[in-house]
C-alpha cells in the first residue's frame, strides 16, 4: 500500500486544471449546547429543565465523495466542548469546485492522537482517551425544586454518511474561487427522545429521574433498571403522564440487547450527528 501524503489536508482532486474552492467545516451543538432545554419550542413534555456543562465530541474521517470516485478528506480526528460554543475544526483548500455528493464523517473515539479545539478541560480529556469514549456530557436537570446531575460517557463509533442538507440537497457544493461553510450539527435533544420509530418523538425525564442515587446522579447504568414497557416511578408505582396514561418507550424496529432505558438511550445516541442544521444521515454503528 502507498503512503499517503497529508500536507495540512490530503487532497484528492477531480482533475488538475479545474478550478477549486474552500471549505470551511465547523461543529456545532446548536444553541441548547450552551442554553440547554428548553430552547425555543425544544423542551421536556414532563416539565423538565436542564443545562450542560461539560458536552465534549471527538469526530473524525471527515471527507468529501463525488459519485465519479473522487475523494477530498480532512487529516485526524479533533475534540471539541461544545459547552463552549461552535468552532470551525477543519479548512479544505482546493477543493474541485462542484457538488460532492457524499459527506461523511465520525463519531468515533477519542485517541491521543485527537487535536483539541478550543478549550476541553485535560482531565475530560485523559478520561475520555482511557475510556475509549466519543461524547461526555455532564449536566444538571431541575424540576420542582428536584435536582438531577448526568455524566455520561458514550463509547459510540457511528460513520454518519451520504448526509444532505438542511434544505435536501445532497452533500455541499464548493464554488469556484470561493469559501464555503459546512457544519456538523449535533443534536442532543435525542438522549431524552421517547421513541425511535417517529420524527416527532417527545424529550422525558422522569423515567431516568426515578432511578437517581441518593445523592441525585442519573447513571447510565441506572438506567437498565427502567423496562422499556414497565416503567416505574421513583416509588416503584407504575410511571404515568399529567393524564394519568403510562408512559411507554417505543423501540420501534430497532434490536436492542435489552428493552431498558440505558439501551435504548444508547440506540438514540447513534442518530445525534447531522450536516448543516437539520441534514439527516445515514447512520452506520461500526463495530
């Protein structure tokens, strides 16, 4: 196998003579990243708030395919608090201008090797490295003068490919002589989504309030405790909405290894990643 040859960015070109443009990729956690929920009309339908504090994602495998073969890709992996606010991790200069029908990145996990952008403390970074860990989050929930705190490690390794636009377009297109702006868009509303088989899923909360330590922490392991179809209250009665129905988590056709809340957050967790706002993906777990 040749080496490959990176210089800042490995550039696989439609042809030498054509013209080319730049690509500006940023990653966001849009705004309930640093406001948290609720953010506009996003929010709980059980009446909870929450704030993040610490919301680190390592993303790699970044790249650009034509339907013609060709290629362009980003160097390495980077992480990135998305806390913090959103940063533009890669610049990709003398792109073939013209439609790149495929974009396609990572959601794998960290590895020294991860460039930082920004600010992300070293000691999350150190865990997330030895955990083996693509997202950290921590964060706080009220309600009611209830308190709940999560830190949660995911250990996802999604490849996010053939993305579209926010408006349904395929991939991005780099015009000639210009910049043009991509952004990988995490949406973090689906760890608290109550189904996997509708667009429309509800956020809840109260299922993974009920299984908190005495101390108020939410576990992911915790959360096995929840049956998917039996879910109880903190007092072990059966959980039930404002309208007194229970309140039921819909796999929908997906296969977990068990039907508990933790499975089922984790199976949401693979679908967080989008392209340019509201782009959907087709999402592949690498194993």
């Amino acid at each position: 196998m040749k080496k490959k040859l990176w210089l800042g960015w490995l550039m696989l070109l439609a042809g030498c003579g054509g013209e080319t443009g730049t690509l500006d990729v940023s990653i966001s956690g849009e705004e309930a990243a640093t406001m948290g929920y609720p953010v506009g009309d996003i929010g709980f339908v059980d009446g909870w708030s929450l704030q993040f504090s610490t919301l680190v994602v390592n993303v790699g495998g970044f790249e650009l395919r034509g339907e013609d073969g060709e290629s362009v890709a980003a160097d390495g992996d980077v992480m990135i608090d998305l806390h913090q606010g959103d940063a533009v991790v890669h610049r990709l200069e003398a792109v073939g201008a013209r439609r790149w029908d495929d974009v396609r990145y990572e959601l794998r996990p960290a590895t020294g090797g991860s460039r930082v952008v920004g600010v992300v403390d070293e000691a999350v970074r150190r865990r997330m490295i030895d955990s083996g860990w693509s997202v950290y989050i921590e964060a706080t929930a009220e309600k009611g003068g209830v308190t709940r705190t999560l830190a949660w490690g995911l250990d996802q390794h999604v490849l996010s490919r053939e993305c579209v636009a926010g408006d349904g377009t395929l991939g991005v297109v780099v015009p000639a002589g210009a910049i043009a702006d991509g952004q990988i868009t995490f949406h973090w509303d689906h760890l608290f989504f109550d189904s996997l088989a509708l667009d429309d899923a509800d956020m809840r909360f109260d299922a993974m309030s009920a299984v908190a330590d005495p101390e108020g922490a939410v576990t992911l392991e915790a959360l096995n405790g929840q049956r998917l179809a039996d879910l109880r209250d903190a007092d072990g009665a059966p959980l039930v909405d404002d309208e007194g129905a229970p309140v039921v988590y819909d796999p929908g056709s997906e296969p977990l290894p068990e039907p508990t809340l933790r499975y089922h957050v984790l199976a949401v967790a693979t679908t967080i990643g989008h392209w340019n706002g509201e782009g959907h993906c087709h999402y592949d777990v690498v194993p």
